[in-house]
C-alpha cells in the first residue's frame, strides 16, 4: 500500500499465493478486501496492516471483490 503524503517504502500485504485482482476499501477506511486468483478473498485491517480472515470456499478465480456494508470492527 502505497500513502503518497508519507515519506518511505510502502507497506506491502502478503497472504495470497497467487495474484490479486481487486482491493475495494471500506468506505470508513477501517478495512479493506482482496480478491485474488488463488481462489481466496482475504479481508484486512487497514490502520494495523494486519489480516483479518479469508472467504475460501470458491472454486475458480476470484476477480472482484466489494463491501456492500461495513460492519466489520477488527
């Protein structure tokens, strides 16, 4: 993740084996999804660059990924 008004290297997010392809933020900014072609969604604490879970049960690519609320509160 990459903070244009912050000096120094960005802040990199692993926990996917494979590439991602969405990464929708909450619109508080709390948190924010991936999606990726590992077949997993991961879901991640924006501020504690931390991650939260993973949705796995897909059987293909998973291209995009949305919050339609958010009501996580890591």
């Amino acid at each position: 993740m990459w903070v244009p008004n912050v000096k120094g290297e960005s802040t990199v997010f692993r926990a996917h084996t494979a590439t991602v392809r969405s990464v929708h933020f909450c619109s508080d900014g709390q948190s924010f999804v991936t999606a990726s072609d590992d077949k997993t969604v991961k879901v991640w604490a924006t501020h504690r660059q931390k991650f939260l879970f993973s949705l796995s049960q897909h059987i293909n690519w998973v291209r995009c990924a949305k919050f339609s609320q958010c009501v996580l509160h890591p």
